[in-house]
C-alpha cells in the first residue's frame, strides 16, 4: 500500500501555500468504499467526500471496496475552498492504481471538479502557481481560464483541461505523442500599453494641477486635490495612471495575482497598472482587507498602481487612519482569530475634496456660506499623521471659460493636435530614468527615500536650507513634512535635469504642499 503524494494549493489573503494530499488506499474483499479526510478541511472540503467517489465513476476510474485515506499536508494549517478538488481527484485515482505515481508527481493540480468530471475554475491560479514555482514544481494542470493566466508565467509549462479525461490524457500521453494536449502559451503581443499621456490633453485648463500630476508620477508621490465642486479633480486623478510608467513583466504577475485571488478573471496577464477608486462608504475592510477568510482590501487591488479617494473626508476615520502606515510600509497586517497575514499595499495615493462642506470656499464667483466652525470640523476629519503623509497638497479654481470654449478654427482647418500631454509623459520617463540611475543601489522611487538614501541624494546648499528654515518659521513644520519637501524637490529637479536642489526647486516644493496648510 504505497502512499501516492500530490499537490494543490489554498488560497489565502492575496497569495497562496501549497498543499501535498497523501493518498493509501486499503482493498478489502467486499463491503462500501470508506473515505477518510484529515488535515483541518473546512466543510467545503469535507463535502468533497461524498462526491468523490461518483467523480472518479463518472470518469471510469472506480474505487473498489476498502479504505481510501486522505491527508493534507501541512497537518496543523486550516484549509479551505473547492481549489483542492483536482489534486484530490488525482490523488485518489493514483492510490487505487489507474494511474502511476510518477505520472502525478511534480505536477500542481489546480480546479473544481463537478460529478460529472468537468473542470471549473477556482481563483487564485497565478499566485498558487507563483508558490509553486518557488517549491521547484514547473508544470500547472487547471481549468483553461486559470491556465491563460498561468501560462505568462516563465518556467512555468500551463496545460488548460476541460474536464477530468483532458487530464488524463494529458497525464498519460507521452510528450512527444500528437494526441496529447499542448502546453498554453502566453500571447506574443500581450505586452504592457507604453504610456502617452495622451489624455491629459482633454483637460482643460489647470496648468498647476498638470505640473503637481507630473511631479507625481515621476517621483511616486501621493496627491491631494482641494477644489471646488467641477474643477477637474476626478478626471485629473483619472489622467495619473497615463503618465506612470508601463508595468514590468514582475508588477504584471504580481497584480494579476492579486486580481485573480480576488475572484477577478483577468484571462491572461493584465496589461496595464492597476487603477481604483472606492466609494466613500466602503468599510475598513473593504479598504484595507480583512473579513473571514481574509481577503484582500482596495489598498491591496492597487499594488502597483493608483488608489483614488474622492471626497476624502467622507471617508470613515478609522478606515482613514488605517491607511497609516501601509503608506509607509507598501504592505498591510492582518491579524483575524489567530491568524496573521502581510498583504502587498505599494499603491499611490490620489485623494481629492471640496475646501468646505459646500464646496466654493475660495471660488471666484460662488459665495461659500459656511460657519468658519463647520469648515474647521469638515477638514479636520482628515487628521494630521494622515495629510502629512501626503506629499503633495495642490489647490484647483474653476476653469475660466475662454479655456473651456477654445477659439473656431478658420472654415476648411482643423485645429493641430495637442501634445502637451506626451511632453509630460516623455519627461517623466526621463527623469525617472534620471533616478534610477542615481540611486542604483536602491529600487526606491524619489517618494520612498528615507534617511541616509534621503540625505546621498536630497543634500541642500546653506540658501535652499535657509529658504526651508523660513518656511518653517511660517508653517511650523514638522520632521516628516521637511523630509517630504526634500523627496519632491528632488523629484522636481530631476524633471528639470539638474543634479542638486537649488531654492527654485525647494520652492516649487513648498508651492505643491500649499493645499490645506
């Protein structure tokens, strides 16, 4: 009675661990088929049970009479989800001898079966596929739609099956053998969108608010707009994600696995970064992940990309405060009922509000008729440890009209296009490419700097630090805000192409951070 071992994987948070299913089986001279499940299943799991055996019928791979046990390793982890279905499936029809235990072996089984052997998909295919890579397992067998994804993987082989006789023949068919299923592979041209910034130029007007957009992207700042209600704010927010870089091929594999582990069908590796705006109402955990199981909040679905808050004191406070330190770190911790887990949180932070609870404080035209004690209670439910995390505080007016209505071209022309957005999306990449070749022994982005990398790379002269220090004097500054003046004058430094802060920059720094001071 050998012990036939195959392997699965759970879901859990955002990734995933894998699961070895030992399998025996004890023939006996008559009598029922027994079943025996152990390992900490959950009831889903459990129920797999009684549906076992009529899978293994519907598919011509019988149990006889006897004792089929089944172990899930590791013994003292909690699994749970229909992702075990398969390896089950094939642990058990190797136990009972109709297949090989080499032909099961160094193979991950990924899907939910029906009784009639047919192959779902279950979510969370490319991050069991990730774990799997890095246990030196090389070959993934599951549902097609988790296949596509799988298949962009590298040294990853993807086979797709539709149901449990497309397994076995993949299974039992020799690689050479024409009538054995061929591997997936990713699509030649499914490469990342390069970025153009070519809808920025729908924006009319807002010149301050473009140039705080394009220091932004190009430092990996977070960004808030205080403006009236029809400045612009959400479609500027919207125009950030045009000037970021394309994704590497790593940022795509890691935010389709989060999307995928989500329940998102992605069909293959998503293309472009990661863009989310939750409502207001959204609860802590649906922003910041949680619940039972725990699954990944909004700040987790924009690893890699960009989280947008509108109306950001609307927002709860304790959802608001939460964020604290997932900007710091770029992941979050949560600890439900004795477990604990660290989820990928590196988003950028666009937020947006109105500079009073009616919206026109400060607007040209509009009179605003709110107490100053309302005012002073609308902004301070965005406490001071979270603004001051925020690097870049930029107030927006309306829009004069001569720019929302252009000028009529003369009859039989047409107006030239604009390319002021792909200017802004080219100076971005230059000056990103500026920094990294700077900080070569750092990944960081100029809004990441910290410390010494801060000080090798953000050192002022004596007339860029008496300018601060009168700034100071003004604003009563506090250390993290210092620092944050330092990391966007380097940024817009680098986008001017010089290799120091001088007062100019520092300046446009503290321009930046004038919302809300």
């Amino acid at each position: 009675m050998k012990i036939v071992r195959v392997h699965g994987a759970c879901l859990e948070g955002a990734g995933a661990f894998l699961v070895t299913v030992q399998a025996r089986f004890e023939p006996v001279q008559q009598g029922p088929t027994e079943i025996q499940l152990t390992g900490l299943p959950d009831a889903v799991l459990r129920e797999s049970r009684g549906r076992l055996a009529c899978i293994l019928g519907a598919s011509r791979l019988k149990v006889g009479p006897g004792r089929l046990h089944l172990h899930l390793t590791p013994a003292a982890r909690r699994k749970s989800g229909e992702g075990l279905d398969l390896a089950l499936v094939m642990a058990s029809a190797a136990a009972v001898g109709h297949l090989r235990p080499a032909q099961v072996s160094g193979t991950l089984f990924l899907g939910e079966v029906g009784i009639d052997g047919s192959l779902s998909p279950t979510p969370g295919g490319l991050a069991a596929a990730l774990e799997a890579r890095r246990g030196g397992i090389s070959e993934v067998i599951a549902a097609p739609e988790v296949a596509r994804e799988v298949a962009g993987l590298p040294d990853v082989t993807a086979f797709g099956a539709e149901d449990l006789g497309a397994v076995l023949a993949i299974l039992t068919h020799g690689a050479e053998d024409p009538e054995r299923p061929r591997p997936l592979s990713a699509a030649p041209s499914d490469e990342a969108p390069s970025p153009t910034g070519e809808r920025l130029d729908d924006v009319r007007g807002q010149a301050e608010a473009k140039f705080a957009l394009q220091v932004a992207a190009a430092g990996g700042h977070g960004l808030l707009l205080v403006g009236p209600p029809g400045a612009g704010k959400t479609m500027l927010a919207r125009r950030l994600i045009d000037l970021l870089p394309a994704p590497a091929l790593e940022e795509r594999i890691e935010a389709t696995a989060i999307r995928s582990a989500a329940g998102r069908c992605t069909d293959g590796l998503v293309r472009e970064r990661p863009f989310r705006a939750p409502h207001h109402t959204t609860s802590y955990a649906g922003l910041l992940g949680g619940g039972s199981p725990i699954a990944p909040g909004e700040i987790t679905l924009a690893h890699g990309g960009v989280l947008f808050l509108d109306e950001l004191p609307e927002f709860g406070r304790d959802a608001l405060e939460g964020l604290r330190q997932p900007l710091e770190e770029g992941t979050v911790h949560i600890a439900r009922a004795g477990r604990r887990l660290s989820l990928p949180a590196a988003f950028q932070l666009v937020a947006a509000m109105n500079p009073c609870p009616c919206g026109y404080a400060g607007h040209p035209r509009v009179v605003c008729r709110c107490p100053p004690t309302a005012v002073r209670r609308y902004r301070q439910r965005i406490s001071g440890p979270v603004l001051d995390r925020i690097d870049l505080r930029v107030p927006l007016q309306p829009v004069p009209l001569d720019a929302l209505i252009p000028s009529t071209p003369p009859a039989g022309s047409s107006p030239p296009p604009s390319s002021h957005g792909r200017r802004l999306a080219r100076e971005v990449r230059e000056a990103r490419t500026r920094a990294q070749a700077r900080q070569e022994q750092s990944s960081a982005m100029n809004g990441d700097l910290q410390g010494d990398e801060l000080d090798a790379v953000a050192a002022i002269d004596r007339p860029t630090a008496d300018l601060l220090r009168r700034a100071d004097e003004r604003r009563q500054l506090s250390s993290r805000a210092v620092q944050s003046l330092r990391r966007v004058a380097r940024t817009v430094a680098d986008l001017r192409g010089t290799d120091h802060i001088d007062p100019q920059a520092m300046a446009t720094a503290l321009a930046l951070r004038d919302g809300l001071t």
